[in-house]
C-alpha cells in the first residue's frame, strides 16, 4: 500500500539567504498541517561539523576532508514542542543554536557547492519529500530537488533589509557582531550562490516571485494562500 499523501502538494520555497525562507515555510506548513524541511539547516549542520572536526581552519575549507567527514553526519529533525517547530540534530545532538552562528555562516556557502555534499543531501530531501505534504526551503528545491514541485515560490528582498534582520536575530541572541559585518556576508553569499558551478541559486521558470521587503508576516501569508487557493481552481 503506497504512503504518499493523496491530495496533497509539494511546496517549494527558494531564495536568498536571509529574506524569512525558513519562517515563512514553517507558517505554511503549520497553516496546511504539511511537514517542514528546512534544507539550508541541513548545509549548515555539515558546516557545523567540520568546524567541529578541523575540515575548516581560519575560514579555509577543506573540501576533501569535509567530504571524508560526509559518511559520519546524520542529520535528523525532531519536533520541538516549546517552539512548536522542529530543532535540527547532528548525529542526535542538538545543533539548532550552533549552526546560526556567523562563523557557520561565512562557510556555509563553501561547503554547500562541494558536489558530494550536495549529492548527499539532494538525496536526504528528495527521500524526506516522497511522501509529499511537504513545505521545503532552500536554494534549489524547484530547481533540483523537486523540479516537479506543484507550487514554486521564489523570495527575495533589498540586501540591506536582510542584513538588518539578522543583524536584528544575531543581537537578540546576545551575539557580537556589525551591521557592516551581516551585510557583507549577505552580499558575498548572494554571489557565491549563484555563481556556483552545481545547482547555482536561480529562480525556476514557473516558480512565483515574493519579494518581501516591505511586508509583514500577515501580509505574506495572505499573498500564499491566494496562489495556494488558485491552485484549485
């Protein structure tokens, strides 16, 4: 008897970093009652790890020992009812809070345009969405991983806005860091994703464009459901 979810779509969710992916897929998976994926999590949990385990010293990553490292990291997500979203677990230690850190994210992009990672990773998604019912966020979730996704969100926002709001996460978080800092690692990972040679950042051709600079959350919920809505009819 087949597992798949009738009636049921796959939503994918692409973008630049930093424009509310993750957020935004959660609300719509806890408004359609669908399962979350946050796939950058997964790219930055590999990052953590070879951090951890000596594969990137003073911001050199070294590719061969992080692909050495692939075949140790489980990566698993775990519902987490305080938050009521799910925390991310790196061989079932807790990575939630590590993997948001700016050294992870100064590497991140590194790391995630090495093709055994993502050839690794690609495969965790595609299994994790086989049942469909699901919202995964990324950067090439239309593109790769479900090119057959029945609805192709693409989000983008000014690069300042972006900076501002990690900046804004990092300090409630009581982590030291510069605006200048934030923006200029916006910037640089905005080129560094799309001009990677595997599965670059590029908006699908029937993926639709959100950009989210100037909208509230309210506002951005309202804009899915009218194309999720229309997707019936």
């Amino acid at each position: 008897m087949s597992d798949i979810k009738p009636n049921k779509i796959i939503i994918a969710v692409d973008g630049f970093s930093s424009c509310g992916k993750s957020t935004f897929a959660k609300a719509i998976a806890a408004r359609l009652g669908y399962i979350f994926i946050d796939t950058g999590a997964m790219y930055r949990a590999v990052t953590l790890y070879a951090l951890e385990h000596g594969a990137i010293r003073s911001g050199i990553v070294d590719e061969e020992a992080v692909v050495r490292l692939l075949g140790q990291i489980s990566i698993t997500f775990r519902f987490n009812p305080q938050r009521g979203a799910s925390d991310i677990y790196v061989n079932d230690d807790l990575a939630e809070g590590k993997i948001r850190t700016i050294e992870v994210s100064n590497c991140v992009s590194r790391v995630s345009a090495i093709p055994e990672v993502r050839q690794k990773l690609v495969a965790m998604q595609q299994e994790m969405g086989r049942r469909r019912g699901v919202v995964m966020d990324g950067r090439d979730i239309g593109t790769v991983v479900f090119p057959d996704a029945e609805l192709k969100i693409f989000m983008t926002a000014d690069p300042a806005v972006r900076a501002r709001r990690r900046y804004d996460e990092l300090k409630a978080k009581g982590d030291a860091v510069s605006l200048e800092e934030i923006e200029r690692n916006v910037r640089e990972r905005d080129k560094a994703d799309m001009s990677r040679a595997i599965s670059p950042l590029r908006q699908a051709p029937d993926a639709v464009v959100l950009d989210n600079s100037h909208m509230t959350v309210e506002e951005q919920m309202a804009w899915f459901m009218e194309r999720f809505e229309g997707l019936k009819n």
